[in-house]
C-alpha cells in the first residue's frame, strides 16, 4: 500500500542549530499555505488590522480638511482621528506619520476628485449596497451605478459651460437616477453630489480645458 503523506507540521519545529525565528522562516517558504504559516498571518494580521484602521480614519479625516476646508467639525474629526491613534497603537502620533497621512489625503482627494463619488459616501441609505455589475465590469451607463456617473458628469459639464446647458438635462437625468433608485434624493445627497461635480469642474476639467474646448476628450 502507499503511503499515506504527512500531515503538515501544526506548530514550529526548530531544529538543531536554529533559533525559533530562522525555524519559523523555513517553516513560512517550504510551506507557506501550511497550518503554521496561515497561524502566523491570521495573528499578524489580527495585530496590524486595528492600526490599519486608524491609519485610515486618520487619513480619511485629512482628506476631508481638504475636501471641506473651514468646516469646523472637521477639526474635532482630526483630533479624535489622532486619538484613536494614540489609544490603538499605544503611542504618541509621529509628526513623520501624521505628514504620511496629509500627503496620502492629498492623493485620495486627488483620486475622488477625477471620478464620480461613491453612492455609498453620499446616499444616505447607501443604496442599500445593490451593485451595478454593468458598470463594474464593463462601464455600461445605464444601470444604477451608471446612471449616477452620467449624472454627475454632466452637472460638472453644466458647471464648466458657465450653466448654459439646458436645465431640462440634469432635472431629466436625475429623474432617472431617482427612479431607478426607487426614491427621490434629499436635499442633503443632492447638495453633496453638485458640490463633488464642481469640485471636479473647477480643478480637474477648467485646468485641463482652460479655452473650453474638451473636443480633444471624450471624458470629463
């Protein structure tokens, strides 16, 4: 009979000559989805996981002081971002981390800033996490998703135009969005949403396009 495989070692053996971390090591590359490395990484990732958290909502707060400037309730959102920093990684927050954070905010502000925002930062139900996988998979623009991309860009194409597109256009198309929603928006989303559009309009397309000719682009 053959037989039968050994069972993968459950828990380090360090053998003659080691120490516990150079067994560990050769234990982690001769059998990285092994009992004992898949131990080793779920109980690394336990311990990173909530300093990854309040890294995020650190540089999460950032991007909003840059995205809201002058509110003040986003400075309150800083210095708690800061002390549940402080509270999670048992340490005083690093200038050196918090300028990481500012400049990492920069960036996602960045990003957000060239693509509509996500429905689930700005609908309050957040669209109750139905996912158009049209437009996920292939940028169909007719489908949920879609049709809140469409809607978006065109109000930052109104902006840049100086409002001189038709108003019927953007009340149209959000008649559509809200059907499909199956609701209307409130005030507090569609306040949100136009202000994220011009945000869009003045920084991304007016420095891109400054003589108004986007003829060379079929994006906003």
């Amino acid at each position: 009979m053959p037989e039968t495989p050994k069972a993968p070692p459950t828990k380090v053996e360090v053998q003659p000559g080691e120490d516990i971390w150079t067994a560990l090591a050769r234990e982690l590359s001769a059998r990285p989805e092994g009992p004992v490395a898949l131990g080793v990484m779920s109980q690394i990732n336990k311990g990173i996981r909530p300093r990854q958290d309040a890294y995020t909502r650190l540089v999460e707060a950032c991007a909003r002081k840059i995205e809201e400037p002058g509110n003040p309730a986003v400075s309150t959102e800083i210095d708690l971002a800061k002390e549940n920093w402080s509270e999670v990684c048992k340490e005083d927050l690093a200038a050196s981390t918090l300028k990481m954070a500012e400049e990492e905010a920069e960036d996602l502000v960045e990003h957000r800033l060239k693509q509509p925002p996500e429905m689930s930062r700005i609908l309050l139900d957040g669209a109750d996490g139905r996912r158009d996988y049209g437009y996920e998979l292939g940028g169909d623009l007719t489908g949920l998703q879609g049709t809140w991309h469409r809607l978006w860009a065109l109000i930052s194409m109104d902006r840049y135009f100086g409002h001189t597109l038709p108003t019927a256009d953007v009340s149209e198309l959000r008649l559509e969005f809200e059907a499909q929603l199956g609701r209307e928006l409130a005030p507090v989303e569609w306040h949100q949403l136009v202000e994220h559009a011009h945000r869009h309009s003045d920084k991304v397309m007016k420095p891109r396009f400054p003589d108004g000719d986007i003829s060379q682009s079929s994006r906003s």
